[in-house]
C-alpha cells in the first residue's frame, strides 16, 4: 500500500511524543529519525540489563521524544541537551547510517560541518566512532563513562560495567582504564607495519592507541620485540598508515589528526633513525616535526615508490577521502612539501576506504571501493602522481556497500576497503597489480546472521587495463564461515601474500582466528590457509569490534600480520583488546621444503636469535637421509653456495648469516647424491650451485 509523506506537523507531533495523524502513520516508519510509536507508559531502556530508562524529564525541550534517540545510536545523558531545532540538522534515513556514535554527537557534526554528505550509506567518516571516544572517553549514564554496546537486532544496548566517573576522564586520553603482543597496556587496535627495504631486523609500525592517538612501534630484531614512541607535538587520533623511503635512510607515518566535529587533518611525520624518534622535518623547519594537509580527511594510507627501475624511486603518495571524495597527495622531496589533488566527486566515484601503490614502471594506481555503484574502482598516473586517468576503471562488481554486519562483527560491521600491492620483481608476473577486499556473498542483509563475508583478490598483468578474480581460500563453506578484513603484500620473488580473519573454528560464527594463503602463480591459485593465530578472539561488544583493517609485510622469507586481537591472557579478560603480530610462513616458492607444487610440505621457518638464525624445515619425501643447506644473496638466484653440506640428518640448523639481504636454500642429500633445488615459477629445475656439495641426481618422488 502506497502512503503520503509526513507533513512537518506529523514530524513534530512524533518528536514531542504525540500520536501522528491516520494518514502519515505508515510513512513515519521511514521518516526522519523515529520508527516506533511508544505507549505513553511504557520505558525504553538503554542498557542490556534493563536496569535505567531515559527519562524525559531531565531533557531541556518538551518537544522532544528523547526515548527515540535511542533509533540512532547507543544512548548517552548529553542526548539531554539536544532541543528540536537541533534534531533539524539530522538528515532522513539519519537512523540507517549504522555507527555506534550517539545522537548528541551526531548532531554536533552535523552543525559543524553542514557539507557532509546527506544521503547514501557512508554519511559519516570511518573514524567518527574513534573521535567520539577520543573526545568523551565513552557512553554517558548517571554520571559514569562507559565502553561496552551491543546491538540486539534493531538498535544498540548499553552493557553498564566497569564503568569510570565522568570527571576522571581527561579529553583526548581515549582511555578508560611464532605470536608478539605488540601493544601495552591494552585498548589498541587498527595497526600497519613495514620492513626497512634492505634489512629484515628493522621494522616500523603504527596503531590506534593504545591511550591518547596514535602509537608508533620499532624493532631492532624483526619483531620479537617492539619499543613503543610517541609522535611529537600530540593531538593525533590513529588511522595510522607507515613505509620507508627507497634507500631506508629514512622512516614516515601519516595519522589523522587534530579531530573534533569540523573534522581531521593528515599529519605526516619523519625519522631518520628507523622510527626511535619522529622529529627529522625539524632539521628543515625547526621546531615543526610534521607537514599538515587535508580538512575533515579519513582512512589516509601511504605509500613510497621503491622500484629500481622507476623515474619516480622515493617518491611518496598518500590516499584519503574528504566527505567520500577520493583526494591525493605526493611529495618527491622526502616529505618536506606535499602537492594534494582531489578526483572528482560524482555519484558512483564516492567511496571510503582506498589504497594507492606504484608498479616497476612508475604507474602510479590509487584503488578505492564505490559505496554508491558497488564497485571497486582504480585511477591510474604515468606520471608520479602529476596527472590520472580522465576515468576510473570497474576493476570489479561487490554485492556489498560500506559495510555489513556479521555474527562476529554486528555492532561495528565490516568494512569493505582495498589493499591494494604490485609486484615490483624480475619474476614471470613482473608488473601485475594486486587488489584485496571483503565481500558478502550474497546481497546485503540487516541480519547478520544472513551475510557471509569472503575475500576477493584481483589481479591485472595490463597495467589495471583488465582485471581477473580469484578467492583465496576454500569457497565450499561460504554460507557457514566469514573471511573478512583482508591485507594484501607481495613479495620480492613475485609471491602474493594474504591474511584475513576467519570464524571456521567456531560454528556460531563469533569468533576469528587469522588465516594466511599465498600464491605463487601471480593470483590465479592459492595455499590452503593456514591459521596465524594460538587462540581464538572472541566478539566483543565495545561497538568497535576489530576495527576496520589489519597490517601485512614482506621482505624475503621474512613476512609479519599486525592485528586487533582480544584473546583472554593469562588473568585477563576477552575485552583486552591489543595488537599482536604473528610470522606468516612463505608457502611455496622459495624457502618451502619440498617445493610446494607437485609434494605437499610445510614451509621453511628461519627464527632469528641475536646473531644466528636457526632453519627449521620439513623432511623430503624419498629416501633423503641428509640435507645440505645453502645462502645466497636475495635477488640473485644464481649465488646460491654451500653453508653446511650436512645436517647430521636433522631437520634444523643453526647458522650465522653474512651481511646484506640473503635467501637460504635446503637441498636432500641421500647416497652421496643431491636432490632437487626446487623448481621455478615456469615449472623447470633450478640449477645446482656453482659449489655444489654433491652432484646432483633425481629419484623418483610422489
């Protein structure tokens, strides 16, 4: 049945609590903000335990039905100070923009930045939540601040626990009191990380929080442990993106900063002593460590050309959206200046969560997902960063939009963004461009239960003229298990890496591990999974879940996965959210014992301890009864020579590795013969070393 629009008066009628006339009721259940008419007696409460009520008479218009606030978000007491002029701001369909922000806040926003978007599903930037909370410290009830929500299928319940008085709260702190825990104490999430280009043992990363804005990490020895340092100046608030110039000389980082209701700036930081200190710029501006640029920016991400055959090498690009307006900026002198740009605006451009890459050539590609058209889509530039594509190319189609909720992931959704690499390598897929990003399988529903997330790759060998796409795990199971929040890198030796959360060890869907494949022939097959993770992380309820994305890096065999995890340490509890980062093993390819290909076998493990590194491997199949273990420098295939001719038979060796980046190899030794190198990416035996120390003969083998 077809129904009028409300009049104004309808809309007023239902703010102030009164029935709407005959002939608009069935309209108002998709009017402006409200959707159930109450019963004059009845209560909403705004908790799971159903212990407190919003009560009307503390809020300072009589107009106002403030109970149907709580349609927009989890209820907060400052909901009370909001008059009907204010509700005037909030836009219709305001009750579908999902976020765990509350109404106050929304409004406030909205007054401020009365050019955000009004329609469509993104209105809001990803961070608003993480804003809120890093300028009120949580939920607002009788007088304390609390964190925890849940979402009961049609709007957010308050869970009223461990809550702090709101005076102990100081703005801007964002804090209510194998595998690395990377962050302490907790409340971190949202992290990115980066190997220095040549050295393994350095490595730089960045969180949101944990405490005030964003934390930036280091490591001396390839991430077993991480020293935390904080960004100077202060006033950031997370998103944090990190990479390396192309001579490692020095570190950068982008945050978003400086938000409140007018929105974020970008700040760029650099350090010139692998991320101990965060204050190089002063050495051209003293007393300014950083470079600002952007008004209301979210989800920025960057990335540094470090190509050898590049004309562009060292230059840096960062990616953001302003009110879903995709916009850019580069800068090719180590940071010092920015040129920004923006892409135009139109309908099916608008989007949130983009990342930007370059090829061996210096194509420049800045990949975005559509939340309006439901595509992914790319913008390309020859020529640093100067000039794009006059149009986007469709890389691919998406049944979602935004976001979707699921079992393990109801309150905050899942973000479909990009993560987006190239292979910058010598290898047979030399210059192919790679994009990751989260799907549902089916249309969106509003249940979670009804969505089922996967992860999609896709893969261009035509400089992101065409695209193909694979899936990088099992697709059987699709309807009875989630993938989601993808990270993508690929690896000097051509190899594309991937994780992603995934629930298949828990039949509810509520819970995640992260998994790892990685393929060897350019994206077109994959590994079966492997899980990353010791310990389940079970759903919480804090309404910002996972966060929006996770991290990933290789160099060599060398490969870490940051990630929000909030597993129950020993005499903790599930709501110990933190970062950790977990040893993604290369399977396949190089560094795999057998080879990965025609024999099943686990990857090689190379553990560093001091000085030494200790290799652990997989027997080979036949009659191998010895293994000889070889190094050579990375890159360089053919400089393979002779670390040890024996193993005495076992399967672990322990070894000091000589300078620069190298790569180790493990050849079978039976009868005083060797085995096989390994094959290459087209299928043919890699040749044995220069110094072999057997000749080399093949024995039948599965």
């Amino acid at each position: 049945m077809k129904t009028q629009p409300p009049t104004s008066a309808d809309t007023a009628n239902r703010l102030a609590g009164r029935p709407a006339t005959a002939a608009a009721r069935g309209a108002l259940l998709a009017s402006l903000l409200f959707l159930t008419v109450l019963p004059a007696a009845a209560q909403t409460f705004v908790d799971r335990a159903h212990s407190v009520a919003v009560d009307r008479a503390r809020g300072v218009d009589a107009r106002v039905d403030y109970a149907a606030l709580i349609d927009l978000g989890p209820w907060d007491d400052r909901n009370y100070e909001l008059t009907l002029e204010d509700l005037a701001v909030l836009p219709p369909g305001e009750r579908e923009q999902h976020l765990a922000v509350p109404a106050f806040y929304r409004v406030r926003m909205r007054q401020a930045l009365p050019g955000m978007p009004r329609t469509g599903e993104a209105q809001y930037p990803r961070h608003t939540l993480h804003r809120f909370r890093h300028a009120y410290g949580g939920y607002l009830v009788d007088g304390k601040l609390y964190r925890e929500v849940e979402w009961n299928g049609s709007h957010f319940e308050l869970v009223l626990k461990d809550g702090i008085e709101q005076e102990s709260f100081a703005p801007g702190s964002d804090a209510l009191t194998g595998e690395v825990r990377l962050t302490s104490p907790t409340g971190a999430a949202e992290s990115a990380i980066k190997f220095h280009p040549t050295d393994p043992t350095r490595v730089i990363a960045g969180t949101n929080g944990p405490g005030a804005g964003q934390g930036m990490w280091y490591s001396t020895d390839g991430g077993s442990s991480w020293t935390r340092v904080n960004l100077p100046l202060g006033n950031t608030a997370g998103d944090p993106a990190v990479d390396w110039s192309a001579s490692g000389a020095f570190a950068y980082t982008t945050t978003l900063a400086s938000c409140f209701f007018t929105g974020c700036q970008i700040y760029f930081y650099r350090s010139a002593d692998g991320g101990q200190t965060w204050t190089s710029l002063e050495s051209v501006t003293p007393g300014d460590p950083r470079r600002e640029f952007g008004n209301n920016t979210d989800k920025e991400y960057l990335h540094v050309d470090k190509a050898s055959g590049s004309p562009f090498r060292g230059r840096i690009y960062v990616a953001w959206h302003e009110n879903n307006v995709q916009k850019w900026a580069r800068s090719a002198d180590q940071g010092n200046t920015f040129i920004t740009g923006t892409f135009p605006g139109t309908s099916e451009e608008l989007g949130i969560g983009s990342d930007i890459t370059s090829g061996p050539n210096g194509h420049v590609y800045y990949v975005w997902p559509g939340v309006n058209s439901r595509t992914i889509r790319m913008r390309k530039s020859t020529d640093g960063g100067v000039t794009w594509s006059a149009s986007s190319t469709i890389v691919a189609n998406t049944q979602g939009s935004y976001d979707f909720p699921l079992p393990s992931m109801e309150s905050r959704r899942t973000f479909i963004y990009v993560s987006a690499d190239a292979d910058t390598g010598s290898g047979p897929f030399a210059g192919s461009i790679y994009a990751a990003w989260t799907d549902n399988v089916n249309a969106d529903s509003p249940t979670a239960s009804q969505n089922h997330g996967r992860i999609q790759v896709a893969r261009s060998r035509d400089n992101g003229a065409t695209w193909q796409i694979s899936t990088p795990h099992e697709t059987a199971d699709q309807l009875t298990v989630d993938r989601y929040h993808p990270w993508l890198a690929v690896g000097q030796d051509g190899t594309v890496h991937v994780i992603f959360y995934d629930t298949r060890r828990d039949p509810s869907r509520n819970s995640v591990d992260i998994y790892y494949a990685s393929s060897s022939d350019g994206a077109v097959t994959w590994s079966a999974p492997q899980r990353l993770t010791s310990v389940a992380s079970m759903n919480i309820g804090d309404g910002f879940e996972w966060g929006d994305y996770n991290g990933l890096d290789v160099i060599g065999n060398s490969l870490i996965a940051v990630f929000t995890d909030n597993r129950n340490e020993s005499g903790g509890t599930t709501d110990s959210v933190d970062v950790y980062g977990a040893a993604a093993p290369a399977a396949g390819g190089a560094g795999a014992v057998p080879d990965g290909r025609t024999v099943a076998g686990g990857p090689m493990l190379a553990t560093r301890v001091g000085d030494s590194i200790t290799l652990d491997w997989d027997v080979a199949c036949g009659a191998a009864g010895d293994y000889a273990t070889y190094e050579g420098e990375l890159g360089n295939p053919g400089s393979a020579l002779p670390k040890a001719c024996t193993s005495g038979g076992a399967t672990q060796l322990t070894l000091t590795p000589a300078d620069g980046s190298r790569f180790y190899l493990v050849v079978p030794l039976s009868g005083g013969r060797e085995g096989s190198y390994g094959r290459k990416s087209d299928g043919s035996e890699r040749a044995p070393s220069a110094a072999a120390c057997a000749p080399q003969q093949f024995a039948g083998c599965p």
